[in-house]
C-alpha cells in the first residue's frame, strides 16, 4: 500500500481528494489530455499511471478494480473503463512505464497558480529506446556467448568430420573404380 502524502490533502478529506483524482483521470482518459494546477497533475500521474498498468493486464479483476477506482456509478465512466481497457492499454502495450507527459504552461490569470496540462503519451515507443534495449541485449549476451560459442564450435568439428570421412569415402570409391577399370 503506499505510504499517505504528507501536509494537506488537495481538497480538504481523503474522501475528497480519491474523488478527486477518480474524476480528473476519468477526464484524461476521455479527453487524453486536460489542463489543471501543477499540484493536480503531480498527484494525479501516479494514480492515472497505475490504472493504465492495471489496464494492461486485461482481465476481468482488473477491470473491477479500475471501475473500483473510477466511480463505476456513472455510465460515462463505464464508457471511459471500456475506452482504457480496449484503446489505451493496448497502444501502451510497449511502454513500460511513463505513460503521461507533465507540461507545464505558466501561471493561472486570477490567483497566480502554476497551471500544467497532463497529457497521455500515446505515441509509440521510439526508436532510439529500441536501439537501447538491443544495446543492452548485446551486452547481457557476451557473458553467454563462450558457452554458445563452444557449442558452436563442437557442431562444427563434428560437420566438418562428417563431411571429411565422406570425401574420404568418395575418394575411396572413385579409385576403387578406376581401379576396376
């Protein structure tokens, strides 16, 4: 379970601030994208990224426990649980983790409050991190490649011992009849 924040709660109670965050990501995941304070966002990134990663497993317990954390009272929200389950995981389905962007846009006209848009990150993964997980395949691979390598090297000498006793046979059978000639 993980641990309570510390200092005031975003509006007020617990109850309140699970609300909260049940209502904004509902609203990220309908909208992929919403514009709200600094603080919000910071909050509701790990709470919307946790149910993407329930959303990924794709059973129907994880259903539940999305609809759980979503106010499952709304039909919108029903909507929007079948919408994270059967578009936004699978485009996911890559990544492993960093599902949402944090920008920040400046302050809010009225109270001066930084404001933020939190968007899903629903382009695929780049190219240049596949680079890197090759890259750090290749380098878990040498350790295993002197094993590999002497495996290899023993199907070549038995191929290769193979194929001289049946030159040697051929050899033996050409001369054989020459020699009957």
């Amino acid at each position: 379970m993980p641990t309570p924040t510390k200092g005031p709660r975003l509006g007020g109670s617990p109850s309140h601030e699970k609300m909260m965050l049940a209502n904004l990501s509902a609203n990220l995941f309908e909208h992929r994208s919403i514009t709200t304070t600094l603080t919000k966002a910071k909050r509701l990134r790990p709470y919307a990224e946790r149910l993407i990663t329930m959303a990924k497993q794709g059973d129907i317990a994880a259903r539940r426990r999305v609809v759980g954390k979503i106010s499952a009272n709304s039909a919108t929200n029903q909507a929007i649980v079948h919408e994270l389950f059967t578009v936004i995981a699978p485009a996911m389905a890559e990544r492993e983790g960093g599902y949402t962007r944090i920008v920040k846009i400046g302050n809010r006209k009225g109270d001066n409050a930084p404001m933020a848009v939190i968007e899903l990150v629903m382009e695929p993964v780049s190219p240049k991190q596949a680079v890197v997980k090759e890259a750090e395949q290749a380098t878990a691979t040498p350790a295993q490649k002197p094993a590999e390598s002497t495996e290899a090297e023993a199907t070549e000498a038995e191929t290769t011992e193979a194929e001289s006793t049946e030159a040697e046979a051929t050899e033996a059978e050409s001369t054989e009849a020459e020699g009957q000639k």
